[in-house]
C-alpha cells in the first residue's frame, strides 16, 4: 500500500469517527455525554482537517471549482422547495 492509498484509508476512517461522534452527540441523554461526544467530535473534525491539508498539499485530494451559474441555479431550486 502507498503512501496515497494510506492516506486515503486514514481520511475515511476519521470521517466514519466523526459521522460516530456527531451521532453520539445528538442522541446524548445528559450534558456530560453530550459535552463527552462534543470534544471527541472536535478532535477528530481537527485530525480530519489535517490529514485532508496533507493529501492536498501533496495533491492527492484537489478541489473542483464550480461555476457560480450552477451555484446560483441550485440556490434557487431550494429557496423555491420552501
């Protein structure tokens, strides 16, 4: 397994940690497990931040730019929904 593939593996598995955490978070019963599932939802979210900084400072995870038409067109078939 390279370096890429590791990185990838590792970026995945810190978002299923958050996808947990957040979970946790809003099904907590007292404020000391929400305060719990809060501050392992935040060290993780950091730890996910930085392995996705390192894949993109690599160029391992690129951004695709998207045209602000497509955004402005999205806008406004949700803002109709409602």
């Amino acid at each position: 397994m390279d370096d890429k593939n590791l990185m990838q593996n590792l970026l995945l598995l810190e978002k299923g940690c958050c996808d947990l955490y957040l979970h946790g978070a809003v099904e907590s019963a007292t404020k000391n497990v929400l305060g719990a599932f809060n501050s392992a939802l935040d060290d993780s979210l950091s730890m996910q931040d930085e392995i996705y900084s390192k894949m993109s400072q690599k160029g391992w995870y690129t951004n695709q730019n998207v045209d602000q038409t497509k955004i402005d067109q999205l806008r406004q078939k949700f803002s109709s929904a409602q």
